[in-house]
C-alpha cells in the first residue's frame, strides 16, 4: 500500500466507500498517526466528509483515534485472522497460476509427499501442448519427479537412506530414471544447492519438470512442492529459469496469504 495524494473522480460509484478504503490504506503506509487534515488533503476531500468517514471507521474498529491523529484499530488485525482462517492453499495455486504470466500457458502441479510417493492435490492446465502429466490425486515415484525430489530435499541424507532403501521405491519409468540410492541422494545434495529440483524426462520421455517447495506459514504444516512441466524440446537453461523465477513467486505468494510483499527473489 502506498500512500500517495489522489483526488476522487467523478465516476466513483460510492465515494464514501472509496474514501474509507483510501484512509485505511494511508493508515496502513503510515508510521504512526495521521491528523485528519492530512487525511483530508491526501483525500482532496473536505474536512468534514473525511471526518464522517473517520467516524464510521472508528465506530466499527477499524481505525482508532489517539490525541495525534487516527491509527489503524483491532478490527483490522481480526479481519485479517479471518482471512487466514479461510486461506485454501489449491485454490489459491489456481488463482495465483492464473493470473501469472509465465505459468498461466504451462501445466503446473500442486503436490505433497506421501511415504515414497508424492500425491497431486492440483493441476493447472494451462496451454501445453502435451497431455501426459499427473491429474489430481495421481500418485507417482518421489524419486523421478520434480515435485518430489523438491520434497524430499527438505528430509536429512539419514531420513532418505531408510524411506529409500528398499529398491521398489526407486522405479525406473524411462532410460532416464535415477534408480540408485547414491544417484538420489546426489540428485537431492544438487537440488539443495540450487534451491529447486529439475527432471529431464525421468518420468514421460520429452517432457521436462521444475518444482520448488512452498515455505511453510508454521512449522506444523505438510510441505507443499509447486512444479511445472514442459515439452524438453523447449526447456533450454534460460526457459527454466523463468518458469523457476516464476514458481518461486507463486510459492511466496501462497505462502504469505496476507499478500505482504515478498522478499525479492534472488536471480538464478
């Protein structure tokens, strides 16, 4: 939110609500009081108007007035925990992927580690000109796919060796599979590394995947892994670094569903 002087137009269908919706993002921006001629001028409105606004607010907690000026009330901090409360992690994929302009054209997956397996919980499907991907509730290798060696990169080297050890948990889908405990477990020292996992094909020949992990909001939470998928063909270093950047945002965004601006994505 940022403060900055507005005057209202004339087509405002109900200027008193976009008066009120004004202050509480000036309030917001401020670092501590604002005087009701500050808000007046801010507004290019009267006094008086902004003081009947003040007034409404106040009266239904949302800004509170101290002997300085107004400051944002409880209300807000409420509001806000109901909004958290309400906050559905696939359904804000969806509406995150949507309005992306890099994954809105790609099939991206929403996925969680479940034992040896990685379980999808969501698919966007975007235009990609593929069909082969998983679908919602499709269980697939943790080891091949992008989504779970994300996922399996936050477990310890210990913690690996034991889930992996039996050789059934390692299936090999095309020529590409990594099958060895050892092969995993130096895929997932480099995915460490990189801060995102990569497939080429270790599970649909010609298709390529990256995935990142969505941070979790507390650390009793499942971990998410958010992926996208391509046809290798286009999948160049410079192509996975935007869908990666991309992904990286979209996990930031989901996982700070008060829609705070995230800490900037560092370049890849």
């Amino acid at each position: 939110m940022e403060a900055e002087t507005r005057v209202e137009g004339q087509g405002d269908k109900a200027p008193a609500v976009s008066r009120a919706v004004r202050i509480l993002d000036i309030l917001g921006d401020a670092p501590g009081a604002v005087t009701l001629s500050e808000l007046a001028r801010a507004l290019g409105a009267a006094k008086s108007s902004t003081l009947n606004v003040c007034g409404a607010l106040e009266e239904g907690g949302l800004i509170r007035r101290t002997e300085v000026g107004y400051q944002l009330g409880r209300r807000v901090v409420e509001l806000g925990g109901d909004y958290l409360r309400s906050f559905d992690p696939v359904l804000e994929f969806y509406r995150a992927c949507a309005e992306s302009e890099v994954l809105s054209a790609e099939r991206c997956q929403l996925a969680v580690l479940e034992g040896t397996n990685v379980l999808y919980l969501a698919t966007h499907v975007g235009r990609a000109p593929f069909r082969f991907s998983a679908g919602i509730g499709s269980k697939y290798p943790a080891s091949i796919t992008a989504v779970g060696v994300a996922l399996l990169s936050q477990l310890p080297d210990d913690e690996i060796a034991a889930r992996f050890a039996d050789d059934a948990t390692r299936p090999s889908f095309t020529d590409r599979s990594v099958t060895s405990l050892a092969e995993l477990r130096r895929k997932l020292a480099e995915t460490r590394e990189r801060g995102y996992s990569i497939d080429h094909g270790e599970v649909y020949p010609g298709l390529a995947g990256a995935a990142v992990v969505v941070p979790p909001q507390s650390s009793g939470e499942v971990p998410i892994a958010l992926g996208a998928s391509l046809v290798e063909s286009r999948a160049s270093d410079s192509a996975l670094h935007v869908v990666v950047d991309a992904l990286l945002e979209v996990a930031a965004r989901m996982s700070n569903p008060m829609n705070l601006q995230p800490e900037a994505v560092q370049a890849l």
